[in-house]
C-alpha cells in the first residue's frame, strides 16, 4: 500500500469517528431534551405535551437513527476489511449536516435556558457544530 493510500485511510478512519462521537452527543442531547420538557412546566402542564414540542423531540429521534445506521454501515464495512472510503463519506455528510441541526433543536427546546452554562446542550451544540467542521471540507 502506497503512503497515499494509508494517508487516506488515515483520514477516512479519522472522519468515521467525528461521526462516532456526533451520534454519541446527539444521543446525549435526545436524552436530555426529552427528561427537560417532560419536566418543564407552562401553562399548568408539561411542554412535552405540545404538539410542536413533540414533533421537535421526535424529529431529533429521527435524525439521530439515521446519523447511528449510517455511521454503524460505515464501521462494520471497515471490520469487515471491505472497502468502506464511499460509506464513511456519506456518513460524514448526514453527521455534518443533521449533527448541527439536533444540537440547534435541543437548544431551542430548551429555550433561553439552552443558552447558559447551567444546562449541558449549550455545549453539545458547540461540540457538534465542531463534528460537522473538523477534517476538512466535505468531498465525497
């Protein structure tokens, strides 16, 4: 194997686990968001009991299967010691792209408490924003 084949492998590895880590801190995001507006009262009742609310929490469920299938088909290719350069690209794009928007959503569920130190998600945000951006431009 040429050098430049190993360097891309390298890079390719490097780029699975940024998705690695988005689904594991967006997994912490669903958890939390859903203890939060289960918990959270307006009006007399929980938010979680809003429609809108709801659907937010769910969408963030959604998004964060595919980001877990499409990074655990990338991984399982490389253990399998099959070719796995197109699986982990396509991962790295739903994880940049979807990654950012579960720790946009966890943080407007949260409010203007998704803003401050007190609550974790301020950070997850930040932290999948940097999975999205870290290695590079996005070239499939």
């Amino acid at each position: 194997m040429v050098a430049s084949a190993r360097f891309a492998e390298c890079v390719a590895l490097a780029r699975l686990a940024w998705c690695a880590l988005a689904v594991g801190t967006g997994q912490a995001v669903l958890d939390y968001v859903t203890a939060y507006v289960k918990d959270r009262k307006a009006f007399g009742e929980p938010i979680s009991h809003r429609q809108a609310v709801a659907f937010a929490v769910a969408d963030i469920a959604i998004e964060l299967e595919g980001l877990r299938l499409a990074t655990y088909r990338a991984a399982g290719r490389v253990d399998q010691g099959l070719s796995f350069t197109r699986e982990v690209a396509l991962a790295r794009r739903l994880c940049a792209d979807r990654a950012m928007a579960i720790g946009s959503d966890g943080v407007q569920l949260l409010g203007g408490h998704g803003y401050v130190k007190e609550h974790p998600v301020e950070r997850w945000y930040r932290d999948l924003r940097a999975a999205g951006l870290m290695e590079g431009a996005l070239l499939v």
